[in-house]
C-alpha cells in the first residue's frame, strides 16, 4: 500500500487494530492541523520503500473512540505496529530520517 493521502472516513476499532497481523501504521491527526500538513512530506519521504506496509491516516478529535485508546495528545502521533501491537511512537516528527528509523525497526524480527 503506498501512502495514505486522505483521512479515512471511518476509523477501524481498537480490536480491528489489535487483531491485525504484520506491520501497520497508524497517523493520527487532522486534515487541518498545520503539524500534520507540514509532516506530509517527511512521511512521503521516509515511507518510499515501505509500500508493502499499509499506512492509515486517522482523524482523530473529541469523542474519536480509537485516538482514545492510543491516548493521543498531540498531532500528528504516528504509532508503529507489529501484530496489532505498538512497537513505537512518534510525536510530531521533525524529520523523515526519524520516520524513517522507526520504519526499520518494523523489520527488525522479534526476539524469541
């Protein structure tokens, strides 16, 4: 999947995200929020390459059930996941090589 370039108009459950299976990666933010917009390039930069893993743009905002359950503060918040669980997050990234760093680490394998 490339880049999400659009919020989605309704948002997947918590238990949707959590029974997922491989990489994903959720954006939580608005489609006005200026963080967010100035963030657009930095993810269209870093996430060339990481097609195969799927990208949701979510809108988040007051009475928004699954930016509840990630307990989002701040806009944009990228949350990396591997399994359904969160293997990071970052908050409004300065840049793509930080995107970029925790990308990788969605490939990194898990410990046995």
């Amino acid at each position: 999947m490339a880049i999400a370039t659009a919020f989605e108009s309704t948002e997947p459950t918590a238990a949707e995200i959590r029974a997922s299976r491989g990489s994903l990666l959720l954006e939580f933010g608005t489609p006005w929020c200026g963080y967010c917009r100035a963030a657009q390039p930095l993810l269209a930069s870093a996430l060339h390459g990481f097609e195969a893993i799927p990208h949701l743009k979510i809108e988040d905002g007051r009475g928004r059930p699954l930016g509840r359950a990630y307990r989002i503060k701040l806009w944009p918040t990228l949350i990396f996941l591997r399994d359904g669980a969160e293997v990071s997050r970052l908050v409004r990234p300065e840049s793509a090589d930080a995107i970029l760093e925790q990308m990788r680490q969605l490939l990194v394998p898990v410990s046995a």
